[in-house]
C-alpha cells in the first residue's frame, strides 16, 4: 500500500524570495495600520521556518496551536482582545492581536509560551508598543533564543547562514511532528485508562471486583485495580507510538508490540504484587491502541470502522497461535481454547471485536443518550454481554455446562426487561449466584473497558 504522510503532501509549492519580502512588507504594513487605527500594544504571532515553503499541513496545525495557547493567556490574565487580523498563504502565516494591557506584561506571557516546550520554539511572537518599538527579550530579562541545531544564540546562526536549509528544515518538521504525535499518543492513552476506571467502578458486576466487592475473587479488590490501572497509564502510550512507527503490513504489527505488551503485565505484576487484573485486557486495548496509532501514523482514515478491521488484521497473528498447541503451562485463553473452542480475548480482537461492535457499544450510546449513568448503562452493557460471549474466563473457572445455564438464564431475564433499576437487582442477584458458582466473567469486562474506550474516542452521532 502506498501511503503518504501528512506533512509531505505540500499544499503549496515554496513562495520566492520575492514573495517573502513582499509579504514582510505587508505585514509591517498591516502593524502599522492596527497601532494607528486602535492606539493599542500589538501582538505579531508568526513562526520560525526556514526556507521557502512555509504554507503545509503541518505547518498550520503549528500555528493554530500557537493561536490557542495565546487565546488561552490572554484569557487567563483577564485582557481582552480589541481586535484580531490574520494573514495566512503561500508565504506563511501571521496573526495579528490588538490588545489592551501594556506592552512589557503582555511580552511576559508571550515569551512563557515560547519557552514552554518543543512547539514553543517554532513560534514567534512579537509584542509591540503603541509607538511601534519592539519589546525585546533582553527588556524583561530573558535570555536570547537559541539555535534549533546548536544550541548557540538562533540570531547568530541565522545571520551567519550556520547550518544548511535542509537540516533546519528537518529539525523543524521532526519537532512538530513528535509534539503532535506524542499530544495523540497521550490521547487515545488517556482514554484506555479512564475506560478501564470506568469498567471496574461499574457496580454491581456479577462475579467480578466493583465498588461493592471482590466478586468470585479472594486475591484481589478495587485498590488491586488501581494499582494497576495506574502501573499500566505510560505503557498504552507505548503502544499507540508502537503504530505510530510502524511502516509495512500490519499483520506485522503484532511482533513489534509484543515486548511493549511483555512490559506492560511485568508493570501489572508488580504493582498487583503478582496478582492478574488485566492480562486479557492489555492484548485488547494494546491491539485497539496500536490500530490508533498506525492508522495516524500512516495518514489513513482513522473512523471506528477502520479502526476495528485495523485491530482484526494486527491480532490475525495471535489467532494462529491458539491453533499451535501451547508451549508452557496452557493460559485460560488457551484452556478455553483446546476444550471448548472458545478464542477469547485474541479472537475477539482478530474479528474486530464483533461483539463490541454489534452489541455493546450501540447499547450504550443508546442508553447513554436516553439518560442512564455511566454506571448504570455500563451494568446493561455487560448483562447483554455475559448473555451472548463465550467468555474464556468464566468457562477455566466453572466449566462449560454451569456456564452455559448462567447465559440462558442471563438471557431470559433480559428479554424479559429492559427497566435500568430492574437490571441492576438482576446483576446484584446473579452476584451471588456467580460467587457461590466460582464464575467470573472477566472476559466480558474486558469488552466492556473496550467499549468504553471506544465510546470515549468516537462518540457517535448526537
Ligand atoms: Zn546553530
């Protein structure tokens, strides 16, 4: 598959050295104008790119960043815009804000976005007084900015022609690039995490850990979660790079996240004190963080649907290895696996989560848009889901035949009821039950977290 990223599709060829001087001219021009017409200190946002192609895709996601954060200073510091110009093309692009504070204190928190991390170096934010004089950075006590390349005064090398076009321009992109890059990454991340908070505050959930239990559980509780919920945060940003990186086939995907997912249950471990909370759930949410990752990485569209077919083709592989007879000791997914046919978490995820799909996720956006709580819609969410999933976890511990009266119980309640308060009592009884009958459907509370975490990243139609 031929694929092209973001930045190296240009919108428009580079401007001359003509052009650039005009377009300075007119922007001198432009400032000259707004200190006359408003009689106000003046802020010139432009950024620092070198060469001749300063209009790309890239480049302009740069600036509306650098838009926001001035928006949000200003903001913050109560001063109010008076008027705001922007001049965007081929030569760049510069915005323009008339604002009524004075000149020094406004150059104070301008200078405090530039230096406040990578993306703050390509911008350029000049504030000038009423009449016209810049505010330096010597004037409120900084230091001059330095060189992208070297590290030396930046005026020093751009004058003396320091470094060759190219290499700035490389660094340039690189810095946008990973700053966008690691913002995404720390999205999607960010969702994982509070969907696995929300599947195991969910309560009641029959036979498994909540806000009011262990469930069918004596080794761990909600605080076991925590601790790894917490362990696991940095590791799914891991993932999401992982497809970030990766160029090629993504059936080959899998090989190149396996050590993130070795480093992620040896984090679980160790913050469980050797206690499994959620094996199952890293392979499902690494995949779905994965499939994220390398549909932005490779500028491909990056709807639910190709998401999931994303996530069937990268977990292809750990299908195949359910087939081989396993190793070491056989897992749940294994065991369920070679006595059942049940494929669990991996076949889940190579089948693009048909269930979620299906099932789960419209449940709850329905449920969600008729008024329900998190919590509430989440209890529905995983009775539909114990009824209908041949949940691996549940069958290892109570076998296949106690398993299979629970669902159709399960089921004949639910075509029963659909009244959120009756539902929760269902849960609430079939806790005991469950309990008393050592199952737990962990399996199921996977796809739910998994649901969640979709539902957090494409919330449907309003
Ligand atoms: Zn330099």
């Amino acid at each position: 598959m031929a694929v092209r990223r973001e930045e190296e599709m240009p919108e428009e060829s580079p401007a001359t050295l003509k052009e650039i001087l005009y377009a300075r001219e007119l922007r001198a021009n432009c400032q000259r104008r707004l200190l006359a017409e408003f009689g106000r200190p003046l802020i010139s946002f432009t950024l620092n790119i070198t060469g001749g192609r300063k209009a790309f895709p890239l480049a302009e996601r740069t600036f509306r960043e650098g838009k926001r954060l001035i928006a949000r200073e200003l903001e913050r510091a109560g001063i109010p815009v008076a008027v705001y110009r922007e001049d965007c093309g081929r030569t760049g692009y510069a915005g323009f804000y008339a604002v009524d504070a004075g000149a020094e204190r406004v150059k104070r928190l301008t200078a405090a976005i530039e230096e406040s991390g990578p993306l703050g170096r390509l911008f350029d934010i000049d504030v000038l007084r009423r009449d016209g004089t810049k505010v330096s950075r010597e004037d409120i006590g900084l230091p001059e900015r330095t060189c992208l390349i070297c590290g030396k005064p930046a005026l020093l090398c751009s004058r003396s022609a320091a470094h060759p076009v190219e290499e700035v321009v490389r660094k340039t992109q690189e810095i946008m690039r990973s700053c966008f890059q690691e913002q995404y990454a720390g999205r999607v991340a960010q969702s994982a995490v509070r969907a696995m908070l929300y599947e195991v505050a969910v309560t009641p959930k029959p036979g498994l850990v909540d806000r009011e239990g262990n469930g069918a559980h004596r080794d761990m509780d909600i605080f076991t979660f925590f601790d790894s919920i917490s362990a696991l945060a940095p590791c799914f940003r891991r993932f999401v790079q992982e497809g970030l990186d990766f160029r090629g086939e993504p059936r080959k995907l899998l090989a190149s996240c396996r050590y993130s997912g070795l480093l992620a249950e040896d984090a679980m471990f160790r913050a469980t004190g050797g206690v499994n909370t959620h094996k199952g759930l890293i392979f499902s949410l690494g995949v779905l963080c994965a499939a994220m990752g390398y549909l932005h990485g490779n500028g491909l569209p990056e709807d639910m649907d190709a998401v999931l077919e994303a996530c069937s083709e990268i977990a292809a592989p750990a299908r195949g290895e359910l087939e081989k007879a396993p190793k070491g000791p056989p897992t749940h997914g294994e065991k369920a696996y070679s006595e059942c046919g049940f494929s669990g978490a991996r076949g889940e995820a190579a089948k693009g989560f048909p269930h979620v799909k299906s099932i789960a996720l419209p449940l709850l956006r329905s449920l969600r848009k008729a008024g329900l709580s998190p919590n509430d819609a989440g209890v529905a969410v995983l009775l539909h889901l114990i009824s209908r999933v041949d949940d691996t976890n549940a069958v290892s511990r109570s076998g296949l035949a106690t398993y299979r009266a629970v669902q159709s119980e399960v089921q004949k309640c639910l075509s029963e009821t659909s009244e959120p308060k009756e539902l929760l009592n269902l849960a609430r009884g079939l806790n005991e039950k469950f309990i008393s009958l050592n199952i737990s459907p962990g399996g199921c509370a996977d796809l739910l977290a998994v649901t969640f975490f979709l539902s957090f990243l494409f919330p449907g139609p309003q």
